[in-house]
C-alpha cells in the first residue's frame, strides 16, 4: 500500500526547469547566447512585473541589434506573427515563465 502512496506522490510532483529551455531560435549561436543573456538579467530584475521585464528585454536588444524589436513576457499566452528571418526566439525561464521575442 505504500508502495502506491508513493507512487501517486511521484505522479503529482511538477517539473520545475530553473535553466532557460529554448522552444523555438532561428537566430545565430553567437546573437541566441547574446539574447538569452538579456532575458535571464530582464527576468531576474523585475521578478513578475512581466511588462518591466518585457520594457527592459526589448530596450536591450532595440539597442544590441537596431530597432524594432518585440517581447511578449507571461505564463499563458498564445501568439501568431511575422518576423525578419533569423530574429526569432521563444523559450521558458524559471519553470512556466514564456518569453517570446521576434524582430519586424
């Protein structure tokens, strides 16, 4: 019977991921660690004020890479739009948190 407790324990348990994991990035290898950089010290700056930390992310890369980019920071999103090529890049940071940002 503890076996199952157990068992059921294990079950409901969440996977929390502490580490960026990046979904989706067509950008280069040197502009995504650039990118994911930006985004961890946006993060870990305004904690949930999830439009400060949106503000910071996209004023960082409007000045690393030119105008105009775009951030969508939140936990439930859904979203559809067009980009430059080669700009684009959506990940999860500290658990449930979603950070998508593309360049028009």
């Amino acid at each position: 019977m503890e076996e199952f407790a157990d068992i059921k324990e294990d079950e409901n348990k969440k996977i929390l991921h502490t580490y960026p994991l990046v979904r989706v990035c067509d950008m280069s290898e040197e502009m995504k660690t650039e990118t994911i950089e930006v985004i961890i010290t946006a993060c870990d700056k305004f904690g949930t004020d999830y439009y400060s930390s949106a503000k910071a992310i996209k004023q960082m890369l409007d000045k690393k890479y030119g105008s105009p980019w775009n951030a969508v920071v939140g936990e439930a999103f859904g979203i559809q739009m067009t980009h430059q090529s080669s700009t684009l890049m959506y990940m999860f940071f500290g658990g449930n948190l979603g950070i998508c940002v593309w360049k028009i």
